[in-house]
C-alpha cells in the first residue's frame, strides 16, 4: 500500500475498532492492521454485556457511561441488534441487599432500583416480568440497573468492522501481522506500511508487537470458561442475570464499605466458586439460548485446559436461579484478558507517535470507546 495513513492501529477486537472509530469522528484517516482474517479474540468471545452498573467508579464507570452511548448510537446505524436491556442481580444474602442499599446511594445508582421481597408483587409492571423467569423463592431482594444491554458479539464485532468500512471510510488490513514499528515506517507480514501516529491494541497478545514497551506493567493473563446451553422452548429472560458474588467482585459494588460483610460470607459458602473465579452472568440470544459464565484463573500463560468441574459450578449455578426445567450445553468455549490488580485499563505513552492501548481487567466491551476518547482526548492536543 502507497498512501499514508494518519494514524495505524494493531489490532482489529473492540478497542482497536473504538479507536477507528473515534479517529474518524476526529478527521484522521485510520488503517487497521488485524493479524487473523477477522476478530477471534476476546472481543467475539465475551458476553455481549455492555455494563455501566458495577463498573468500577471514577475512570471506568465514566468510559463506560460514554461507551454505552456510543454503542446504543453505532448498534442503530451498523443494524447491530439490542437483544435485551437491563440487568437484575438476586440477593439471596441479607448482607448483598446492603450492598445494592449502599449503591442506590451512590452516583453510580442513578435511575437503579432494589425491590425488597415484600414489593415482589410490583415485578409485573416490568416489560418481562422476572419473577416468571428467575427462582426468586431463596431471595431477599433483587437489584435492577437500566443501563445494561447486551449485544451479541461474534455477530456484533464483524458488523461494526464492516459499518466502519463501508460507511465511516476506515480501511482494514486482514491476514497481515504487524511485526515491527520504526518512526512512521512500519513492516508487516505482507509488506511495508506508513503512518504518522500508530496505535498498538493487542489485546491478550502481551509476547508480540507491545512487549517492549510493556515490561514495567504487572500484567497477568486471566482464562475464562463459558458455556451456550439450550433451555426450555419459549424461556425468556428479563434481562441480563447474575447472582450476589458479583456484587462482592465487580468494583463498583465490591469497593463499598458495605461489600466487607459480603465478601467474608461469600469466602465462608462459596470456596470452589471463589478459588475458580466463578460468578453467574447470564445472557440470551436471538434464538433463546442462553450464555453462561465465567470463571477467572490467573496466570503467566492463557490456560487453555478448561475444567468440567469449573462448567459444572457455573451450571449448578445457574439451575438454582433460573427456573428452568431443560437445560443442554450446545458450546463450550475459553476466552482470555490481559489483566492487572493495579488497573482496569491503560495507555502507554511510548512516544509522540506511538502508544499502546490495553484493557486490563474483564471490562473492554463496555469502556473501549471510553477509552479511545480519553486516549484522543489528550493525544491530539499535546
Ligand atoms: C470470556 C470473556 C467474557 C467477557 N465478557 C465481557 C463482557 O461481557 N463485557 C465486557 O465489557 N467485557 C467483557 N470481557 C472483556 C472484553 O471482551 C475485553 O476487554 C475486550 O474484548 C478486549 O478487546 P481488545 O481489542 O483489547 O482485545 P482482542 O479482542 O483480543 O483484540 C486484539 C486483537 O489484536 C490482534 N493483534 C495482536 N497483535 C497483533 C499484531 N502484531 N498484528 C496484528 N494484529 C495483532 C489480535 O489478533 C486480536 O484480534 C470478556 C472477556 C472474555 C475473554
């Protein structure tokens, strides 16, 4: 290729995409470069779940706000479909009801809602009612966040590739590694390429391209473990699910002072889910299967080993909470995130012409294009 690109971003999952997009909105001109013939990284193996509630307040919680609005807008114009909206999060420890309490009270608690056990009867004025659906006879309460919509990626991701091709004038480059970066000049599997700013968005691949420039980062690898199981004919979620260990994992609810009472229960009930990792998010599809998950195991490497046991956790899981009668797994699969105790995403600053993008916790769906923003935000005025 002859023309030079203003900016080149490695890397074509949702923060390499975030980036195009938001380079575009500014007048760059963007080249993509993606390794693989399309997405098969994390950003096509995740739930779809685009969060708000639960992320972590402060920087995370605003890009994700921010990113869920640039989604909603994107998913119209790339004829992205919204399968559900909301999520609700049964408490079944009176100690996770004071942590959903404690959240209302925050900012991040705008517009949400907890209904007590008692209030159960006014769960019908909701489009799917959830007492139809989930097994709420073990709950003290349920906590609902409007925010949450889900997306189903490994549709989602190609889509808004191709919408970025064809409508906002990105160009891509598939098949083709980027192996090095000198200045503007950089040499790729297929030839050279040119460029005046290049953005690095590697994703898991933490032993390629942005090794160098990553060695001070405390970055580990965290593998998780999902599941698409078929249930009974005409099940309908009322949204996304998930069960009160997340409200003692997620940090915008795990940080509260509240969350200590919380999380001392969970380590006292819950050990094989706490040493896995394992907390349930549930989402559907399109054709009533659901998406299951996750587990959490930490490492140097992407474990690429997954363990029946961990899948049975989760499924034991999820029968306790849906009220379900059918339940077949029809696919397994692993995904993998580079993840830090430090932060939940970074930009490195390597030089005037070159940084690296990395989400550094389980949360790049929803904040890439918060992400991106911030990074353009300050790029292009230094
Ligand atoms: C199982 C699972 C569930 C998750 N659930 C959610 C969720 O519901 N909500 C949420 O917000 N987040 C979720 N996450 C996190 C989210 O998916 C990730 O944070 C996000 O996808 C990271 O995007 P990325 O673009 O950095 O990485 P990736 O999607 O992995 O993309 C990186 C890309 O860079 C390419 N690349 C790397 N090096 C080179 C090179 N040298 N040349 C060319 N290409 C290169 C790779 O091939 C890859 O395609 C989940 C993650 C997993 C694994």
């Amino acid at each position: 290729m002859e023309k030079k690109y203003d900016l080149l971003i490695v890397g074509a999952g949702i923060v390499g995409m975030a980036h195009a997009y938001e380079a575009r909105q500014r007048g760059l001109s963007v080249l993509v470069v993606e390794q693989n013939d399309r997405c098969v990284g994390a950003s096509i193996r995740n739930f779809g779940f685009i969060t708000v509630s639960g992320q972590r307040a402060g920087d995370t919680w605003r890009r994700a706000a921010y990113s869920a609005q640039v989604w909603k807008n994107l998913a119209q114009l790339a004829s992205i479909k919204v399968l559900h909206q909301g999520t609700w999060i049964l408490c079944e420890r009176p100690e996770a009801a004071e942590v959903a309490k404690a959240f209302l009270k925050t900012e991040m608690g705008k517009d949400c809602q907890y209904v007590a056990k008692a209030d159960y009867s006014k769960l019908d004025q909701f489009e799917v009612n959830p007492a139809l659906s989930l097994n709420l006879e073990n709950s003290v309460g349920l906590l609902y966040s409007p925010h949450e919509f889900r997306v189903e990626s490994r549709e989602a991701i190609p889509q808004l590739a191709q919408y970025l091709e064809k409508k906002r004038g990105v160009d891509f480059c598939w098949n083709t590694a980027v192996l090095s970066i000198e200045g503007s000049q950089i040499k790729t599997s297929q030839g050279h390429l040119s460029a005046d700013k290049v953005v690095i968005c590697p994703g898991a691949s933490l032993t390629g391209i942005a090794k160098p420039y990553l060695h001070h980062r405390p970055l580990k690898l965290c593998t998780l473990q999902m599941l698409r199981v078929k249930v009974d004919e005409g099940y309908r979620l009322p949204g996304s699910v998930m069960t009160d260990n997340s409200l003692a994992r997620y940090l915008g609810w795990a940080n509260l002072p509240e969350a200590a009472a919380l999380k001392e229960r969970i380590a006292k009930e819950m050990p094989d889910y706490l040493k896995e990792g394992i907390h349930l998010i549930v989402v559907q599809s399109e054709d009533g299967t659901l998406v299951v998950g996750d587990s959490h195991r930490y490492g140097a490497y992407e474990d690429v080993f997954a363990s029946e046991k961990t899948d049975q956790l989760i499924l034991d899981l999820l029968r306790q909470v849906l009220n379900i009668k059918a339940l077949n797994v029809v696919e397994r699969w692993t995904g993998v995130y580079p993840s830090s105790d430090a932060y939940d995403a970074f930009i490195e600053k390597v030089s005037p012409q070159l940084r690296v993008a990395v989400v550094s916790s389980g949360t790049g769906a929803s904040t890439a294009f918060g992400l991106a923003k911030d990074n353009f935000d300050e790029w292009l005025t230094t």
